[in-house]
C-alpha cells in the first residue's frame, strides 16, 4: 500500500531555511510530525511523507503547513508554532481575489496588513 504524501513547491532561496543549519529544522518536523521530507533543492521541489510510526493521518496536513509557511517567508520558529499550537493554522490567501490586480492597491493593503516594521 502506498504511503500517503504531499507534495508541494516552495522558492529555491527558502530551501536552506527549511534544511536548517546541519539539517536541524528538517530533522526537527520529521521527528515532531513523524514524516519524511524529500527536498529537490534545484528545483524547489518538497514531496512529505507519512512515515508508519505517525499515529495521525492529519500531521501530513501540519508538517505541509509548516514547510509552507517556511516557504512562504516564516521563521521556522514561528512555523513550529503550528506544531505546537493546536488552534493555530496557516491560511495562505491571494489578494489580488479580493482587491484587484492594481499593483499599488497591493502594496497599500499589504502596508496595512504587515504594518509598521512587520509588528501587525
């Protein structure tokens, strides 16, 4: 039987922050989320796997979370929040659905989402 995965893609710039110094943070979500990550780093490329020690079928859904965040510009502290946190979850959302393709209206929305030295 196949193992259930994921897969996903995330900016090549973000694959050492996912790696980690020494492959810390990879090892740290493989262990805390009991998967397997096979990093492409050419390519960007991120298949996760569920590994037969996960008593969860839903932390393939955390550990795709996390790298996504990772992907996405976070810490990888602030990302294990959401392994520790079991409220918290990541919501990636385009803006452009819900305020056009306008350049400057982007920028002017994401100023006020981020705020003042990213402290929002």
């Amino acid at each position: 039987m196949a193992k259930p995965s994921a897969f996903l893609k995330i900016p090549k710039e973000r694959i050492g922050v996912l790696i980690g110094p020494e492959g810390a943070v990879k090892k740290g979500i493989e262990e805390k989320l009991k998967v397997e990550l096979q990093i492409d780093s050419s390519t960007g490329d991120v298949t996760i796997t569920l590994t037969e020690k996960a008593e969860d079928p839903s932390q393939l859904f955390k550990a795709k979370d996390v790298v996504t965040a990772i992907g996405r510009g976070f810490s990888p502290e602030h990302a294990f929040r959401l392994i520790r946190n079991e409220d918290a979850l990541l919501d990636v959302i385009d803006l452009r659905d819900f305020f056009g393709r306008s350049e400057s209206d982007i920028r002017r929305v994401k100023g006020r989402i981020i705020g003042m030295d990213g402290k929002t």
